[in-house]
C-alpha cells in the first residue's frame, strides 16, 4: 500500500517526502538519490555560488532518473541566478525568505513548477498571489533559517489560507510519525531537512555528521551570530537554528560587537575550511534527536514512509 496526495500526484511520486534544499548539504548527489527512491530531491542552492550551483546541478541533471528540482534564498536571488538553474531543467524551483513574485513568472514560463516556502499567513498569501503550485509551511523547529510560529499550530492555519493550493509541512519532522502526524494535519506530505543532513550522500562535512547523530534537540539555538560573522544581512523576522558550540557561547548576544570584529570573520572562515564545528556552524533542527546514524539517503525514503504508513494504519485502529 502507499501514500496517495495531490503531492505525489503532482510530482509523479512513490512517497510524500521532499528533501529540504540546504545550502552547503543538499547537492547533486543526495538530490539525485531522494528522487530516485521515489520522493523529490532538491539541489540548495543557498545565496547562490554560481560555480557551485553549476557543478551541483549537473550533477543532479546526470544522475536523477526521475524528477528533482532546486531551491534558492529568495531576497539573495538574482534574474542571472534563477535562469543559470532554470538552464538544467529542474523539475521543481523552491524559493523561501522573501517574496517570490519577482521570480513567479520567469520559473513557470519555463514549465517549472514553483514551491515556495511560508513562515506566517502574510507570506502564505505572497505565495498564493504568486501562483504557487505548491506551499511549504515551515515551523521554527526547522533547522537552518526559520521565523518565530511552531509547526503545529502553523501548518492548518497556512493550509486554510493556502486552498486550494496543497501545502507540505516542515520543521521538526525526521521519521515516519513526523510525516503521520503532517498527515494528519491535512498537509500532503513532508520536508525533511537535517535527518537528510546525516546521510551519505549529503555535502555536510563527515565531522558536523557525527555531530549530529551525537546531538539532541535541546543542544540547538535559534541565533543570529552565525549570519553576523559570515557577513549575511538576514532581514526579519528571520534567524538560524544550529547545534550550540563555543562560538555560540562566546557571541550570542553579543552581535553588534561581532559584527564589527574582521579578525572574528577571519577565523570563522578558517573555521569552517578546516571543519573547525566548535567554531563553525551546525545547522541543525530540534528533530535532530532522531538522527541516530549515517545512513543512505534512499534508504531513509523509504523507511520514513513506511513507517508512516504503519503510524496511520494505527490511528485507523483507534477509531474502532
């Protein structure tokens, strides 16, 4: 048996399962793998590296036999941007952090479908006034860039706004009761970031792996330092929740002063070149309790959906 959505439907899928596009962690390979086991892998494009972005990108066009698509940060995007990933035929464009409208025609005149991720109702009707086929309600859960409103109480209250347009949940889902409960919810599936972060196909450096499989969801923290010393001007409401480590000690709360330290900026990158991760940021999700190993991409596609089909054949049982 399988799970049927509008998602599915839409996409031609096995499973209701996205890959999140992470910058720096969703690349060719782990897009290739999800969309070849059957849900829909994205390449994270991030703030848009463009020898990065062509080299990913091929490599997801080389190896996916089914479709797959690519992400981008919204208020960082450019025209050349969207049209150098527009080129490779993505399946499906992901846009998140902004307004997607400057955008919306030049993506679907290409044939490609547009996803775009919401944080809150205002977002959720910019999506819609967009022509959005599809919307991403994303709790502050969610590892990475996020808002402030918690997936739960989020996710049919964009669903509401959203209709007739099907919505996908995200933040804090990384197995099968995760995509149960989305389900339930009345979302037609899931996206699953940092369970995919620690997987082998994933970018992520091998080091931030184990740190993740060690993590729990109480090590994390929604903070700003990591944007200020990278030099990113996030706008509102938006913040990035990462594993806590000593840079994090150290600056939390302390941003003015981080900002105006080049040789603190010197160091990240340093940092970050030689997986320094107690320095350097991990991003990573308040699921991250359930990320327990490094495991093929694939094989968690499939297992996450499986397991959600044993969690609804169960509540099926309670209504006896």
């Amino acid at each position: 048996m399988a799970i049927r959505t509008s998602f599915t439907e839409l996409f031609r899928l096995d499973y209701p399962i996205m890959l999140a596009p992470m910058a720096l962690a969703s690349g060719g390979e782990l897009a290739a793998a999800v969309s070849n086991a059957g849900g829909l892998g994205l390449v994270g494009g991030g703030y848009g590296d463009p020898a990065w972005l062509t080299r990913e990108l091929e490599i997801a066009r080389s190896k996916a036999t089914r479709r797959w698509g690519v992400g981008l940060i919204t208020w960082k995007a450019t025209d050349e941007l969207v049209s150098l990933a527009l080129s490779y035929k993505p399946n499906a464009f992901f846009l998140s952090f902004g307004d997607p409208l400057r955008f919306a025609r030049q993506i679907k005149s290409a044939g490609c479908l547009l996803i775009c991720q919401v944080q809150d109702i205002e977002s959720t009707v910019q999506a819609k006034n967009a022509g959005a086929d599809l919307i991403v309600a994303q709790g502050a859960e969610a590892g990475g860039h996020g808002a402030t409103r918690a997936t739960l109480p989020l996710v049919p209250t964009v669903i509401d706004a959203a209709s007739p347009i099907p919505v996908l949940a995200a933040g804090g889902i990384a197995d099968g009761r995760g995509l149960a409960a989305a389900l339930a919810l009345g979302a037609a599936g899931a996206v699953i970031g940092t369970r995919f972060c620690a997987t082998e196909e994933a970018l992520t450096h091998p080091d931030a792996k184990e740190r993740l499989v060690r993590a729990g969801g109480g090590d994390t923290v929604r903070t700003r330092v990591f944007d200020e010393v990278r030099g990113y001007d996030w706008p509102e409401p938006y913040s990035g929740r990462a594993l806590r480590n000593q840079f994090v000690d150290a600056w939390h709360g302390q941003e003015a002063a981080l900002r105006a330290s080049e040789p603190t900026r010197q160091e990240y990158q340093a940092a970050l070149r030689s997986g320094d991760f107690e320095t350097a940021a991990v991003w990573a999700g308040e699921a991250v309790d359930l990320v327990s190993s490094v495991a093929p991409a694939g094989e968690l596609v499939r297992r996450i959906s499986d397991d959600a089909e044993q969690q609804l054949r169960r509540l099926i049982q309670l209504l006896a």
